[in-house]
C-alpha cells in the first residue's frame, strides 16, 4: 500500500524519541507501562483502583490519553498524584512526542512510576512505543476469549494480560481456559492475571505484580 | 503533523472508489449498511441472528473484516447466504478498495441488502468511506454511557447507534438515558435502539428499521 514508507518514517521517528524518552526513564529510575485495550476494558476504573491503594508519598504519575475529553484526567486526579491528559484531537493512538510533550516541567527524578493509559484501541496503539518497560493488554470478559487470535498484535507485544470485568463472567459467554490459550498461542510468555475492579478480586495480585516488576 | 498530506491522499483515492462503489450498488438496487463498533461489541453476533430471521431467499450478503482470523466469516456462513472475509493483515480499518475486490465476481443483480462488519476499532474506520448508505454504531452496555463524548467520530457520522447487550444492564454501572443524551449531543438526529442478540430483546425493532431503510 502507498502509505508504507510513510508510515515506517513516521514509526522510525517515533522509535527515536522513545529510545530518548526509556533512557530518561533509565536514568531517573523511573518504571514505565503502557496500557493498552479496547474502549471500555476498564483501564481507568483499574488505574484509579491502583492510586487509590497507594500511600500518599508513592512517587508515582499517570498520563491518560484520550481522543477528545479530559474525563479521564478529571478521574484520576482525585488520588492526589500527579495527573495529565494527552488528547489526541482524532489521533488513534499515543506516540512517543505526545508523552515527552505532556513529560515538559515534570521534575522526573521525584518519579518511580509512571502509567501511560492508551487511547482505547486494540490496535493502532500496539505499534508505537512509548518508551515504556512493557505493554499490558486488558480484555475485558464481555468482549470474548476469541480475542487474541483476532487482534494478536497486541497480545504478541504485552508482557501482562489482565482479564477485566470478572465479576460478569457468569453472565457472558466467555471461557477464561479457552482465552487463556488463545493468548499463550500468540505469546507463549505472556504473563496473565485475573481482575475485577469493581469487587475488587485480583487486584493484589495486579499490585503484587507491579510492585515485583519496579524492583 | 507529517503524515497529514499523505492521509488526505489516501483518502481522497478511497472516496473515489467508494463512489464508484455507491454508484454500482444503486445500479442494482443494493442497500450497504457499514457496521462499526469496539472489539467484542457484538457485531457477528447481531449479524448472526440477523441472517438466521431471513427467508432463505433474501438477497442478502455479508463482508466481514478482521485483522488476522476468517472466524467471523466461518460463523456467518451457516445461515446459508453469501459471505466473505476480508483479512486486512494488520490494518485497522476497512477501505473501499477492499471491498471492492471483496465483490469481484458476485453477481451484484442478485442482492438487495450488503452488511458489511468492520474492524473492531471505534476510531479508524469512521474515516473510511466504503461506499455505504449509512454507518451503524454498535456500543455495548459494557463500554460504558461515556463512550460518544470519548469518541465524538463516528457517533457524528452513524445514522444508528443500537446499544447492545442491554441483557447485562442489571451487572453494569451504565445510565442509558446518559448514552443517549451523549450520543445526541454529538449527533441531534441519530437513531437508537437498544437490543440485547441474546435474550432476542430489540432483535424486532432492529430488523423493522433495517426494513424501512431499505424501502
């Protein structure tokens, strides 16, 4: 297709400032994530269940982005930590000048921990990096274990995938063994956890997870 | 940004093909519905149940897009009408060149009704043109009543938004008269429905206004 050159310039730019923006994190010992899912898996509800848990003195941030609203930031900000939106005014997807814009004035070395919540797209995100340590892909139960296999970029990329929204599985057709093999055929070393942020079931598995990933 | 130029041809070069698309299927008295939704919103699912209420002579056929798998297309072709994958091989979006080459070879005369399901992504494919009559926008109750605000594109641009897996509403924290109050603030004049493809509830409405459209 016409577009390909363009798009590889466009990516190779972006692995560029990425490769700028991991080697701040490097040496600010900042960790990083990207969280990456369809609109709706619950990226928000998990980050604002995340904060929540923190101390007070946590040295964490959280970079959101959305396509056109600043809902999002206004959520999370209620934590008290450090907050900022990315909205990307149509863009698909975050890429790697969108975190180093909204990164400016940020005295990085007061960070330990920095969540970047993606645009809630299952695919245009998984091509740019952010600079980040690891992806971590939600799917949420509602959406179906066929999943991974219809959008195996993603899923190939993330070292977590995190199974949202458990608490509706008695009431959606979703076979956790089935989704779980269909994640491990497109990335056999996928790392996965099971979560609901609305029960609350999983989470300190998910905080034990992070918490072994910063050491 | 670089890549704006480039996108405007690609898509300049799409709205050529999707009216020459729009114009052979008013040759042959075809309506095309181009359906839009998240990952996992049901889409096949209402498509599904769609096929099965035909009599098994409507002329009715099926283009489903996805990333990698021909799943949907396997799972639609039981109901014994025409349809055909498309494999966009990593795109996240249908275009009117690959529908086009998608109905190489159907006898057009033959059909009355095209439903097209697009990738499961609520961003780019609002872009694309495919030479349809109207865009339908499918949003699961799981998604959550913010979704139109998140993703004004294609809420703008869809003449139906049907709200699908209403069964779930007693085990989701989702207002309806919010969705439809966002959806109308991006969009005054867009339709809703709201249906559940597993208890059936809304199956009819959708099927009489699919009726009317085509009249």
């Amino acid at each position: 297709m016409s577009q390909v050159p363009l798009e590889r310039k466009v990516l190779s730019e972006n692995d560029r400032i990425a490769a700028a923006l991991r080697e701040e994190f490097r040496r600010h010992g900042i960790f990083c994530l990207n969280l990456i899912s369809s609109p709706g898996a619950g990226k928000t509800l998990l980050l604002e269940k995340t904060l929540e848990s923190f101390p007070a003195d946590e040295r964490v941030a959280v970079l959101t982005g959305d396509i056109q609203t600043d809902n999002d930031a206004r959520r999370l900000a209620r934590y008290g930590f450090p907050v900022r939106q990315i909205t990307t005014a149509g863009a698909c997807h975050l890429d790697a000048r969108m975190v180093e814009r909204h990164l400016a004035n940020w005295d990085l070395a007061s960070l330990g921990l920095l969540l970047i919540e993606n645009v809630g797209n299952l695919v245009c995100p998984t091509s740019y990096d952010l600079g980040e340590h690891a992806k971590v892909v939600i799917l949420s139960v509602t959406e179906g274990d066929d999943k991974p296999l219809k959008y195996p970029g993603i899923f190939h990329r993330a070292r977590l995938l995190i199974l949202s929204k458990i608490d509706l599985l008695p009431y959606v057709p979703f076979d956790i063994a089935a989704a779980r093999e269909n994640a491990r055929r497109i990335n056999p070393s996928i790392e996965i956890l099971e979560v609901s942020s609305t029960t609350g079931e999983g989470l300190d598995a998910w905080r034990a997870w992070l918490a072994s990933q910063r050491v």
